[in-house]
C-alpha cells in the first residue's frame, strides 16, 4: 500500500536496515519521505502545529533510538513508524494540559462535521491510481457515523465507552460501527493490495 | 470464540479499542488460534498505514531536519 518509489531509491526496509546499522543518512532518506504523513497523523491528534513539529522530531529520534526493535516479520517499517507515533501523539495529548482545549475543539468537530476526517478524497485523486486516494475513497464509502467512531478510537485513543459518552450514542451500536467500519476498511485494503 | 469473531476483536485490538473486560477473552483466543492468530493480527496493522495514508500530508518546519540530524549525530559521537 505504500506509494511507488522513484526507480533505484532504497526500499524502506533497506533504509530500516541502514538505520540499524547506524547509518544517519538513511534516517535523513525515511525523514524526507515520511515527514508529511506522520505530521499530518500527529496533527490529527493534537491539532498544534508547534507542538506536532516537536513531536516529530521526538518520533524521528525514537525511530533512530528504537530501529534495533524494528522486525520485518512483524509488519512493514510504514507500519512500525505509524504504530510509533500514534502512540506518542496519543501520549502526548493526555499528558498535555491542552486537552482540554482539544477536547473543547473536538467537541467543535464532532457536532459540525463528523465526516471531516476523508472529506478532501477528489475523483480527480481517484482517476489519477494514486494509492492514498484508493485508500480515501475506501474510507469515505463508510457511513458517516462509522467513521467518526474509528477516528475517534484511532486518531483520538478514545476508548468504546468514552466514544459512546461523547456521541451520546449505546456502547452497543459504538461496537457494532467500528467493528463494520474496520471490516469494511480491512477489506477494501485486502481489494486494494490485490490490485496493486 | 469463533474465528470470524476472533478477527473482528483482532481489528479492534489493533487501534486499541478492545474494552478491558473483552481483551481476557481475546487473549485467550489468540492462544487457540496461535499462529494464524497472530498471521491475521499482524495483518491488521496494516490498518495503522491506511489510516495514515488516508491523511494529506502536512507540511514541517524546515529546521526540525536539521535539529534531528544534528541530534543523531550527536549521539553517534563518542
């Protein structure tokens, strides 16, 4: 599901293998072609430009620091780093005393656009074969409300009850949407990679 | 648990959504299922990348490169 690569740049298992051995330019490659996604995860989360920069400085030093933790067998390096950060901006979000004020903006959000998180997924994108379009409109097919409850649980670490408090919504239906919202994501992304 | 059931709290599991009252529950069956358990959960992370992927990318300050290659280095001196 990752985007092509120019012809002859290093695989990001390459470059993870680079960094295990210490090689800092390697780093500096996953930087450039990662960066933006993983400040635009981190955002997602806190919604603070300067403190989503200094987090992802924090999160290329982790990679840096945690490279010898990494395991191909395990999952794709993509998949590491986003693990990674998530968790981190999730952390950072509760610890911070913003939260409250996220919380406030959240609350903001969820009243006014509950479908805000895909809503920028053009046909032009979709025409185009770019993979990260392919992987909106799978999400944008979603219901409305399935979506906002796996940006809830994914982006803001929101558990199924705190989910079900804050969309005044029964436990039971929160369960039920991200249980099909997931599948539903899972296989579109299964149709996906048999396509690519 | 059944292993279609198995596969829709691996999904939730993944993005941390598993209540703490089903995760007992979940962990005992991703001992029964071993191996293709933990094949399907390892699978389900690939959700993490989708979702992402699913962002536009954001653009960062033109310094944070700089202060985490000089941090790197740093590090890697003696």
């Amino acid at each position: 599901m990752v985007p092509p690569l120019e012809p002859g740049a290093p695989t990001d298992l390459e470059l993870m293998e680079r960094i295990q051995a210490r090689d800092d330019d390697a780093l500096a490659q996953l930087y450039d072609r990662y960066n933006g996604i993983l400040k635009a995860l981190i955002l997602r989360v806190i919604h603070n430009e300067a403190e989503a920069d200094d987090l992802l400085q924090e999160i290329f030093m982790e990679i840096w620091n945690q490279a010898k933790n990494f395991s191909a067998q395990k999952g794709k390096p993509l998949g590491w780093m986003v693990t990674l950060a998530r968790r981190r901006a999730i952390d950072g979000l509760r610890k911070k005393q913003a939260y409250a004020r996220a919380e406030e903006r959240l609350q903001n959000e969820t009243e006014q656009q509950p479908d805000a998180w895909v809503h920028n997924a053009t046909e032009d994108e979709i025409v185009l074969g770019d993979t990260r379009a392919l992987i909106r409109k799978v999400i944008s097919r979603l219901p409305p409300a399935q979506q906002q409850a796996i940006d809830l649980a994914f982006f803001k670490g929101m558990s199924q009850r705190e989910i079900a408090a804050k969309t005044n919504t029964p436990l039971g239906t929160v369960k039920t949407r991200l249980e099909l919202g997931l599948k539903k994501i899972y296989d579109g992304l299964k149709d996906l990679r048999d396509e690519l | 648990m059944n292993f279609e059931r198995f596969q829709n709290q691996s999904r939730l599991y993944v993005i941390g959504a598993l209540e703490p009252e089903e995760t007992e529950e979940f962990e005992k069956a991703r001992k029964k299922f071993g191996k293709k358990g933990e094949d399907f959960i390892a699978k389900c992370y690939d959700l993490h990348e989708a979702f992402a992927l699913s962002l536009r990318p954001a653009k960062s300050s033109d310094t944070i490169k700089e202060r985490l290659m000089a941090m790197v280095k740093a590090k890697k001196e003696p």
